[in-house]
C-alpha cells in the first residue's frame, strides 16, 4: 500500500517544486513604474490586512470546533481537523500572496504584447492550482500513511485512520467556507457599491481612480476570488479524496490495498499531465481562450493515458465491489467519465457565459429595453443553464454506477478533481487580469495596454464562470458519494452495535425521510439568503461612504482632491468579517437538528441539500457570469456601447449578478460537502 501512496507524495513534492520555480519566475518580471507600485502595494496592503483579520476570526471558531471533534470523537481525528483547517488557510493565503503581485507584472507585460501578460496572469494562476492539488494530496496522503503507522499492529488500523481522514475533511470544509463566504461578502460589497455610485451615478470607467471604493473593489478579487477559490478547491479535492478512499473500505473486496490506493496515485499521476497542460500553454502561442482550453484539453488526454496504465497495474484481477467482480476496464471507464464530464461542464458553462455565444448576447440585447428586462434575461439564462449539467452528472452516476457500483462514482470524482492544478489555473487567472486591468488605468497606461488587459479580463469572466461551474458540479458528484458513505458507515455502524446486519433503507413512504428532505431542501436557500444580504447590507454602507465623499470633497471628481480609499476597505473588512458567521454555521445547525430526528430526517437531509444546493449553485453561477460578459459585449460597442441606455441596464444586471456569481453561489459547493462530512462524523453519536 505505503508505495503507491509514496509515488503520489512524492509526486506532489514535484508539483510544489514547480509552484516555487513558477514563483521565481513571477517576482522577476518587471513590476513597472513607481504608480503602478503605489497602487499595486495598496492592493497588497488592503489584501493582507482583510486576510489576517478573517484568519484571526476563523481560527478562534476553529478552535472551538477542534474541542467538540476530540470531546465527540477522538484526538485522531480532532488531529485531521486542525491539519485540513491549516492546509486550506495556507492554500488560500499563498494563492493571494502570488496573485497581489502577478497583477501589477501582468499590467506591465501587456505594455510588451498579449501572450506575455497571458504568461504572467496564467502562471500566477498555475501556482495556486498547484499548491491546492499538491497540499491536498500531501495532507491527506501524508496523515493517513502516519495514522496507520501510529496503529501499526492495531487489526482495526485502517479504520482508526480513514475515521481520523474525516475529520481532516471537516477541518477543509468548515475554512473553505468561512473562506468562500467572507470573501465572496468583502469582494462583492465593494464591487457593487463601487458600480453603483461611480458607473451609474458619475459615469465613471471601471477602476477609475477618482472612485473612493476602487482599491476596495480591487482587494476584494483577491480575497474572494483568489484566497476563497482556493481554500474552496482545496477542501472540494480533499474531501473527494477522502470520501474515495472511505468507499473503497466499506464496500470493495478482493482487490488487497488497490481500492485505497487507487485514488492517490491518480490524484498523483494527474499533477504531471496538470504541469504539462501548463507548459502548453507557456510556450504554445494561440489567442488566449484557445491557449486555455487547449491545456486543459492537453491535460486531460495525458491524464487518460496514465488512468489506463494505472488501473491496469492495480486491478490485474479485477476487484469485487458489494457481490460483483469489476474488471479493471470497468473500473478505467469510471475514470474516464470523470474526465469527460469535466469537459461537458466546462463546454457547457462556456457556452451560458461566453460574449462569443447566444445566451449572453441575449442578455445584451435585453438591455436595449431597459433594468427589467435585463434582469429578466439574466435569470433566465441561469435557470436554462442547469439543463445540461444536471443530465450530464445524472448520466454520469448512471453509468459508473452500472459499472463498478458506489465506488465506480467515487473514483469518477477523483478523476474530474484530478484535474484542479490546471482547472484552477484558469480561475486565478481571471482576478489577476481584472486587478491587471484596474492598475493599468489607475497608473494612466496607454490605452493600448488597458484593450489587452480588457480582453484577457474578459476571458477571465468566463474561466471563472467556467471552473465555478466545474466546482459545484464536481460537488454534486462528491455528494453523491458523501451520502453513499454516510449510508454505508451508518450500516457498519449499526451492525457493530447490534451484531446483526441492518436493514436501512431510505423509503419515500417515510415521513421522517420526507421531512427531512424538506429541510434539507430548505438550506441552500436560506444560507443563499443570509449570503446575499450580507452582500447587500456591505454594499450600502460602500455607497453612502462614497457619496460622502464626494459630497464632502467635490474636487475628487476634477481629480483636485485624493479620495480615502482606506475608508471603504475597513467598512468592507469589518462587514465581511461580521455577516459571515452566520450563515457559515447554519450547515451544523441543521445536521444538529436533524440528528435528533433520526437516522432516516438525516439521511433525508443529506439527499435534499444536494438537490437543491446543485441547482441554485449552477444557476447563480451561470446567470452571474452571463450578466457580468453580457456588460463587457456592450462595452466592446454594441448595443450603443458605454454610456449607452442599454449600458446603464447592463451594469445594473452586473451589479445583481455580482453576489449571485462570486458569493452566494460559490459558497453553496462547499456547504454542501459541510453538510455531508457533518452527518457521518456525528454518527457515533447520535445513533448509539
């Protein structure tokens, strides 16, 4: 077992090797002209401050959580929760470290041309999506190899370490979305009250520097879009990991270690086909979303490749799942899905997202009629994208369950994830560009410069509508196999009490079921609720300081008077700090409450929240997307262009898409997972 898992390790050490070289490369580059460094410094400055105050905040409630998992469970898995908390803190706070710093290079670089500020912003990107696959495969690699030595002639070794693997899941998940929220509320809040006040009442440019909530608005991408995404990512690809590896203990047989050791080694074998991808797109000159797609694409194949060779290596004879013998084909054919449906999705959300396409141009010409129908348009591309993505995971489940059962799913969500170090590449790389752009202007670059840095921020919208999407379907699929833990945990569980093999079975003819999927189904609404509140309350606080000062000091708009950018970071920072606690904790409210009512509410729980909690996820993400391209295609001159009637509605439905896209929607991933990894940590505990 020890050396597949070793193999995936020390392929992990590579990618974070890589992430170091990509790093030196970063901070060697030209950082421009004395401005731009003000500016650039101020975005660090705001970015760091916002970051060490939510650390502080989520570590006090961590601690908390860390003295309930020892005092319920044990010190093992007390041990995993602090390392998944630690790891997914680190991941994020190193992904906005690079990304403070590639913005202002790639803003110098398009001085020089297109591909070498492509170049910079991409391997800005490629950092965080390396240091998100590569500490989460160490973490849970690592910590599972030390539990089982800790307990080496202990029978019940295996178990002992995937239990303590729970809690590092936990840890992951409950920073990943104080992470996601708090900075999805930061980002937002000083993006919308930025957009109301300077686009639509002063006829201000993006990232004006007149606009007292420009730096604000500009931290926030970092914050939200960097540091969130990749704390985000990170617990997503851990707890997949995770929740692999406990399937293949509860319901495989005859195939030794394989099962166990099987998702490592392709979480590992796929961080070189990632580090190819990456080359690819360095030293491959194409217009940007082609060099993009084209190193996922790259990506994707290599890794198909070393999928078959893997499979073949571990399950020469097959391996039993439940009562049926799968082949290792079978079992390939699990993994390519996996791959497949990363493909649909991206293509899919692509499509919903992308200026290039029908669904955004509508929203475009929506505009030319006014706010209403704007938004109109915008909700309805959102509900129209959850179509495709919801029969592609559905066909998905389907077939690999036919193939190799639960665990046939488990290793289809490894294999999608398998790809983060790439796929996350491409959603860093949007906030860079955008942050690119914002200091461009603000420094009074040539207009040239700032036409490269709309058109990779451009593409930038639609890579992060892309991998937001990739993220929340991969959830769904994780969720899946979460639930199917849960049952089969739930089953071992009982068995262990009674001695007698239970009969558990989730009939729709219950009602505790059904009240349980009520509530369940309930939650993602309410926490979207909570979330866009949380945005809309910060986002008026932004709008009343800046009318402030501009009432105060009119010479800020004739550029006589410096605006107190400082003010609105600290109203933003305090807000998101504030708003994000609530519904952060709603998931343990419910599991609570539905634990009382039974093994079956809960279980009803779990199945209503994944339903939901996927649909409103696509269909945020894909209608915030929609409306924030929607403004650029009519930005580029269409429509009547900027400053246009159609404009003013676009930038309306921007603003309203804001939260939908970057906050509300984002955080549903991994509430969802919280949710999950919360009902089968409390089993010995509520079911005794």
């Amino acid at each position: 077992m020890s050396q597949g898992i070793v193999l995936s390790i020390g392929l992990a050490v590579v990618g974070l090797v890589v992430a170091v070289v990509l790093i030196r490369q970063i901070l060697a580059a030209s950082a421009g002209n004395e401005r731009m460094h003000e500016i650039a410094k101020a975005v660090q400055e705001g970015a760091n401050a916002y970051l060490n105050k939510q650390m502080t905040a989520v570590l006090a409630i961590a601690a908390l959580m860390f003295a309930a998992v020892w005092w319920l469970r044990n010190g093992a898995t007390a041990a995993g929760f602090v390392v998944g908390a630690l790891c997914s803190l680190l991941a994020g706070y190193i992904g906005m470290f690079i990304a403070v710093r590639a913005n202002v290079r790639t803003a110098q670089a398009a001085s020089v041309g297109s591909h070498p500020a492509l170049r910079i912003a991409f391997n800005g990107g490629a950092v965080t999506g390396l240091l998100v696959v590569a500490l989460g495969l160490m973490s849970v690699a690592g910590f599972y190899l030390i539990s089982l030595k800790l307990n080496a002639g202990n029978p019940n070794a295996v178990k002992i370490a995937i239990d303590s693997l729970v809690g590092l899941a936990l840890g992951s998940s409950l920073v990943s979305v104080f992470a996601r929220l708090g900075g999805g509320i930061y980002t937002k809040a000083a993006d919308v009250g930025a957009d109301l006040v300077g686009k639509i009442e002063q006829n201000l440019n993006e990232d004006d520097p007149r606009n007292p909530a420009t730096i604000a608005d500009n931290v926030g991408d970092n914050v939200g879009d960097c540091a969130g995404m990749a704390a985000d990512v990170f617990e997503t690809y851990a707890v997949s990991l995770i929740g692999a590896v406990l399937v293949g203990f509860l319901t495989t047989s005859g195939g030794g270690d394989g099962p166990l050791v099987f998702p490592f080694v392709l979480c590992g074998l796929s961080i070189i086909s990632s580090l190819i991808g990456i080359g690819f797109v360095n030293f491959v000159k194409q217009e940007a979303t082609k060099a993009l797609v084209g190193g996922v694409a790259v990506s994707g194949v290599i890794s198909a490749l070393l999928f078959k060779w893997a499979t073949a290596e571990l399950f020469p004879q097959g391996l039993k799942v439940g009562e049926r013998l799968v082949t290792s084909d079978s079992l390939f054919y699990c993994a390519l899905v996996g791959l497949v449906l990363t493909f649909l999705v991206v293509w899919i959300t692509n499509y919903f997202t992308s200026t290039h396409h029908h669904p955004v141009r509508r929203i475009a010409k929506a505009s030319e009629t006014g706010h209403a129908t704007n938004i109109i348009a915008g909700i309805s591309v959102g509900h129209h994208a959850t179509l495709l993505p919801v029969l592609a995971i559905s066909a998905s489940i389907w077939c690999c369950y036919d193939w190799a059962g639960l665990y046939g799913i488990a290793i289809a969500v490894v294999s999608m994830l398998s790809l983060s170090g790439i796929i996350i590449s491409l959603d860093a790389f949007g906030p860079i560009t955008d942050n690119a752009g914002g200091i461009a202007v603000m420094s009074g670059l040539p207009e040239e410069v700032r036409r490269i840095t709309d058109e990779l921020d451009a593409v930038g919208n639609t890579m992060k509508a892309v991998t937001k999407g990739y993220a929340i379907a991969s959830a769904g699929l994780a969720a899946m196999v979460l639930f199917g833990s849960y049952v089969e945990d739930l089953k071992a569980h009982l068995h262990h009490l009674t001695g007698e093999i239970p009969n558990l079975a989730f009939d729709l003819t219950n009602p505790h079921i059904i009240i349980g999927m009520f509530i369940g189904g309930l939650l993602p609404y309410l926490f979207t609720a909570f979330s866009m509140d949380a945005v809309g309350n910060a986002a008026g606080a932004v709008v009343r300081e800046v009318r402030r000062q501009i009432l105060a000091k009119p010479g800020i708009l004739t550029g006589q008077d410096v605006p107190d950018y400082g003010e609105c970071v600290g109203i933003v920072t305090k807000a998101a700090l504030r708003q994000m606690v609530v519904p952060a904790l709603l998931p343990l409210v419910f599991v609570i409450a539905a634990g009382f009512m039974g093994k079956e509410a809960l279980g009803g729980l779990l199945i209503g929240t994944i339903v939901t909690g996927l649909f409103v996820g696509i269909a945020m993400t894909s209608a915030g997307g929609a409306w924030d391209n929607a403004k650029k295609y009519i930005e580029e001159g269409n429509h009547g262009g900027k400053g246009s009637f159609a404009h003013q509605a676009a930038v309306t439905g921007d603003t309203v898409g804001d939260p939908y896209k970057d906050t509300a929607g984002p955080a549903v991933n991994p509430m969802i997972k919280v949710v999950n990894i919360l009902a089968i940590l409390m089993i010995p505990v509520f079911f005794k």
